[in-house]
C-alpha cells in the first residue's frame, strides 16, 4: 500500500518521524513551506536516503514559483507531482 503524505513533511526531523513509524512511503516537499530552495533540496536527498519517495509540491504558488519548483524536481526526483511531471520543465 501507498502512502503519502504532504502537509505533514516539514523539516528533517518530520521525515526521520515518518520512516520510523512508518507513516508513509511517498512525501511532498513544497520549498515555500520547508523553508525555501536550499532546504528543500536537502529534505529530497534525506528522503530517498532514508527509502521514501519524495515529490515536489507547490500547486498553489505563483507561475515564477511553480517553474522554479519544477525546475528543482527535474533535478532531485523522479515522482510526477501537482506542479507537473518532473521532467516536463
């Protein structure tokens, strides 16, 4: 079974809660809630180094926003996400 979780993910220690309780398999990273860029990226390299699926989120954000947010899932995951796939950018 597939679980993910969104809201919930929002810093490091959340993704270390999650896997050691296993709450989810797939997590949303979204930069304007994790602290921005920087921090996002290292929250989707922890994630796949702790066996989690990570994605980035950001359906609400700006257009600038939202190509910047595929910009960095291009680079860091191969999960589709609600700002498109990661390799439509």
């Amino acid at each position: 079974m597939l679980i993910s979780l969104d809201e919930g993910v929002r810093s490091l220690r959340d993704l270390d809660q999650i896997v050691r309780y296993r709450a989810a398999t797939i997590v949303c990273v979204k930069p304007a809630r994790v602290g921005g860029y920087a921090n996002a990226r290292t929250m989707l390299e922890r994630a796949k180094e702790l066996g989690l699926r990570p994605y980035v989120g950001g359906f609400f954000e700006s257009p600038f926003a939202r190509s910047v947010n595929r910009a960095l899932a291009w680079h860091t995951t191969d999960e589709p996400s609600d700002i498109g796939t990661s390799h439509e950018f």
